[in-house]
C-alpha cells in the first residue's frame, strides 16, 4: 500500500537526517579529528545504529563538573585553599621542566616530605591496603572504578562495615558501570553500618541521561590524611590472580604517606562533590613521614587540555636515555605515536609493554597496527606472557609515573584518571628494576608478526584501529 511506502520513506529520511544532524555536532564537538572523522562516517553510512550509539558514546566534553583547584568561590574553593595553605611550606621549588608541565597540567603543586612504596604484587598489595584501613581512626575514602562481591570485595566490605560501626566515618564512590554488578543488599548493608556511598554518575541531568561515555577510572584508598594507596588494582578476585582464563594478574599499585595524601583527598572531594553536591568537612593537617617528593596529576574530560596525552608527550620529548611504557591498552593518537618515534630517532631507547593475551578483543587487534610505525623508527615493542599485564607505568630517564591511565583515547579524554609522579632517585630505580624483570617474562615482537598475517587478519586489526577513536 502507498501509505505504507510512503511512511517507510519519510523515516528512512528522517533517520538520515538525524545522521546528517549528529555528524554536523560530531564535527564542531569532537576533540580529534580521527574521532570526528570517525563518528561522522559511521553516523552518515549507518544511521540507524550510530545515532543510538552516539547518544551514549558521542560526547567527549563534561561539561558541569567543578573542579575545586581551578574554582574562582565556593565551597570546593575553600578545600582547595586549605589544602594549599596546609602544603606550601612542601612546594618544592626547583624542578625539571618536564615536572613543571606536569603540576601545570595537574594544576597542584610537586610536594616533598613524602615516603613512596611500590607494589607489584597483587597479594601484598590487598594485605597493604587492608592494613592501612584497619589503622584508619577517624575516616576511610575510596574511589574505585571496579568493586565486585567477590572474595576480595566481600572482606573489604565486612572491613568498612566494622570501622563504620566503630565510630569511623567511610565515604565510597564507585563508577556506576565499572560496577553495576554490585548487588543492592550488598550495599544496603553497609549502609546500614553507617557507610555512607555514591556512585560516580556523569549522566545526571535530562540531556545527558543516556551519556555512558565518562567513567571513573580512578583506584583511590585514603585513610585519615596520612596515607594514599593509589594504581592499577581494583577490587575483584583477578587482581590475585584467580582469573578463569587469565591467570596470573601482573599490576602496579603505589602508597602515598605524608603531604601528598591532600592533594589526593581534594580530587576525591571534587569527585564526591560532583557525585552528590556535597562537600565532605575533612581534616587538612600536614603530616611528615619521608623524604621522597611527588606530584599528584589527576586527569580527566573536564580538564581544558589533553592532559594525560600531553603529559605522554613531553615525556617522550624530553627523554634522552630511555622511554619505557607499559600498559594493557595501547591504541595512540597521532600526536603520542610521533612523540614515541621522534624519541626511538634521536636513540632514546623506547619500549612499550603489552599484554600477550588482552581482554578486550578490538584493542588487542588495533594494537597490532602500530608495531610497523614504533619499530621502524627504532622503538621495541614486548609482550608480556607471564600473565595478563595491567600496570600503567611510565619511565622517563630519572622520572617515573605509576597510576590508572593507559595509552588510549579513553584515558586521554574520556576517563577520570590519577597518577602519581616522581623524580626521586631510589622510586624511580625500583620502577626501573620492576621493568626490567617484567621485560624478562615477555618477548621482543616483530613487525612480522602483523605483516606477515594472512589479509583478513591485517583488514581486521586496520577496522578495529578505525574505530579506536570511539572506544
């Protein structure tokens, strides 16, 4: 019937219109332009799937979140005064150039006084963690992006449920899709001791409530002021280890003592403040405990610039030595991808270390795109067998960063991240060591491995590259 024709046209058009609408807004909003590129190809050719799509995922500015170190008044403004005013005596003054772009782009300051310990163990850095909270007198922050009822997660709960109950004020923020799975009686018991809890969602307002895109990547312990547990381990049975598939879980994971945790409590003030507009009344007492100094960077897709990009970038421009990255995700930009072959040309030794098994199948086929790019400008490319490998670490000649950011256009401008950097000598040679054993457990990839693949495989790793820009 011609009625029927005629309504299958004018949606058919209508689809396409939205398609031509949205790509318009994908060219003026994107910040990249292979992210744009992308989105408007995809929204133009398929209208029908990209536009539902691109409500969850197209946008790539948050917008509404306040930032309490950038803040002109109020009362995140105020934290953020204390906590300055608590810290300045431990402002180091002189630093490199490369720990100065950071504390601009951090946007707080390179702090002394501070002991610093890495951890590369999944089981010593859980029985860390949970003796630095059984310590804690009078308040526990955490911030996790993945909290499960699992083993781990259960004697973590029983845990902030037993302080809580003692008189010990806990604040816990979890990404709400990093951790949808939490049970509701899971929660409502400790809510019923008196913990008080948050997820971090970023789709609270009517024209944002299908926007999915944003998570808060961010593993945050804070205990009291005084001490900081900050890196790569979540809180789920894998961090141990007892993955099904995976197997051994090799991570990072870093304790703060000392001047430093304020800096970490104010971007989990902003965090929670953003969460459910209320501002936690904390103490900002100083408290000493070393010699080591380091600088806090949080990032995310509120902040004006590409900050963790960026970051990644001066680094591989001021590294003369070596250049060391490992993470589980490795899908660059154009702009990271040049800064680590300009470093492989001028002879600094460049290393990226990657999983040889990955859990998400499209970043592991992308990955395989940038082998040719790194290796013929003289960088080296290893992959890690001993397990999956989940640290973010960074090494830059005397610098060395450890945190939740992996090299990816998600935790360029989509995801909230934290890291902590450092310059001091003794940190910074521990991560050089803990590197090189992880390199003794990989291999040395070759450009082969992706040339000299059959055409489907090579079209698959090209259409999963095309896509990264929408991960």
């Amino acid at each position: 019937m011609k009625w029927i024709e005629d309504t299958w046209a004018g949606l058919i058009f209508c689809l396409h219109a939205a398609g031509a609408v949205h790509a318009l807004h994908a060219l003026m909003k994107n910040r990249t332009s292979q992210g744009a590129i992308a989105w408007i190809l995809f929204l133009i050719t398929f209208p029908y799937v990209a536009v539902p799509l691109y409500w969850f995922f197209g946008r790539d500015k948050f917008t509404g979140y306040v930032r309490a170190r950038r803040a002109k008044d109020g009362k995140l403004a105020d934290k953020s005064r204390d906590v300055r005013e608590a810290i300045k005596r431990y402002k180091v003054r002189q630093h490199s150039s490369l720990m100065k772009t950071a504390s601009h782009l951090a946007g707080l300051p390179h702090i002394s006084g501070n002991a610093l310990t890495l951890y590369t163990d999944g089981e010593k850095t859980f029985h860390e963690i949970f003796a630095t909270i059984e310590k804690a007198e009078h308040y526990i922050l955490l911030n996790y992006y993945i909290f499960k009822n699992d083993t781990v997660g259960e004697a973590m709960q029983e845990m902030l449920v037993r302080k809580a109950r003692a008189g010990v004020r806990v604040y816990f923020l979890y990404d709400e899709i990093g951790s949808s799975k939490l049970p509701r009686a899971f929660l409502r018991e400790m809510r019923d001791a008196g913990v008080e809890f948050h997820h971090f969602g970023t789709n609270r307002f009517w024209w944002s409530r299908f926007q999915y895109n944003f998570r808060n990547h961010r593993k945050i312990i804070i205990c009291d002021g005084k001490e900081a547990l900050i890196g790569g381990l979540n809180v789920a049975d894998e961090y141990l280890g007892w993955h099904p598939t995976l197997g051994y879980w090799r991570d990072t994971h870093m304790k703060i003592c000392g001047p430093a945790v304020l800096a970490i409590q104010l971007v989990f003030v902003e965090d929670w403040y953003w969460a459910c507009g209320a501002a936690i009344d904390l103490q900002y007492r100083v408290t000493e405990s070393g010699e080591q100094s380091i600088l806090i960077l949080p990032t995310g897709p509120a902040d004006v610039l590409d900050s963790w990009q960026l970051l990644i970038v001066e680094a591989s421009n001021q590294a003369r030595e070596r250049l060391w990255i490992a993470s589980p995700y490795f899908v660059p930009d154009t702009g990271v991808t040049s800064a680590l072959q300009a470093a492989a040309l001028r002879g600094v030794d460049v290393r990226i270390l990657l999983p040889d098994r990955g859990d998400n199948l499209l970043v592991h086929f992308a990955t395989y795109c940038y082998y040719q790019p790194i290796m013929d400008a003289g960088g080296a490319i290893y992959r890690y067998t001993k397990g999956f490998l989940h640290q973010k670490v960074l090494l830059s000649d005397n610098a060395a960063c450890v945190g939740t950011g992996n090299v990816d256009n998600r935790s360029f401008r989509l995801n909230f991240e934290i890291a902590g950097f450092t310059e001091d000598e003794g940190f910074v040679r521990s991560v050089r060591e803990m590197l090189e054993e992880d390199f003794l457990g990989a291999y040395l990839a070759k450009a082969g491995d992706y040339t000299d693949q059959p055409w489907y495989f090579r079209a698959a790793c090209r259409g999963a590259k095309l896509f990264s820009p929408l991960l």
